[in-house]
C-alpha cells in the first residue's frame, strides 16, 4: 500500500511540473514582448491573444492547430511596429496583419489590422 502512495505523489508532482513548464512559456513570451516594448503593451499583448480567441477568427478557422507571431524588433528610437500573426485551422488559415505607433504619452495604438483568410 505504501508503495503506491509514493509513485502517487511522484505522479502528481510530475503532472505539476509538467504544467508549470507548458504556462511558462507563454509567461516568457509575454514577458520577453514587454521588455521589447516598454511601458505599456497591453494592446499588442492583447491583439496576440484575441488573434486565437476571436470568435470571427474561429467562425473561419474551425479549430485552431498552431499559431505563429512576427514582430519587427523595436528599439528605444523606434516608434512603431507591424505585427504578423498566422493562425492555422482545421477549416482555413488566418493572417492577420497589424500595424501600430506608439503615441508619446508611451502607450502603442494599433491603426491598421488586415485580415486575410485562405483555405
């Protein structure tokens, strides 16, 4: 009996750290984009997210297999970006091709989003 309460607990501990290594790696990602951008990124962390959880996006897409994210390296001079995100489903692939400035006040805008479906 005690044998099996020791592979138990070696199990669940696997399973945890399983978990905690899938999660951080959006947690580095995020993370590493917030570094890259400064201050106030929420709007392109938030265009990253909603690119596999928007409901237009799926209605297309069917469910979605893998997902890919480009962005152009901005530095401390730089005042603008385009982001590229591909989102691959079981129907139809989305890219989505977003543009944004960042206003002097440090906070980035998005002014131009272009999506594109093919099947």
């Amino acid at each position: 009996m005690k044998l099996k309460s020791i592979s138990f607990k070696k199990v669940i501990a696997l399973l945890i750290a399983c978990v905690t290594f899938y999660f951080s790696f959006n947690f580095l990602d995020d993370l590493t984009d917030r570094q890259m951008l400064g201050d106030h990124p929420e709007v392109i962390l938030a265009a990253k997210q909603s690119a596999k959880t928007s409901s237009k996006i799926l209605s297309h897409t069917g469910e979605i297999f893998s997902e890919e994210y480009k962005m152009n390296t901005p530095d401390s001079n730089q005042d603008s970006l385009e982001l590229n995100i591909k989102v691959q489903g079981e129907k139809a692939t989305a890219t989505i091709n977003t543009y944004a400035v960042k206003q002097a006040s440090g906070v980035w805008r998005i002014y131009h989003s272009d999506t594109t479906f093919t099947e």
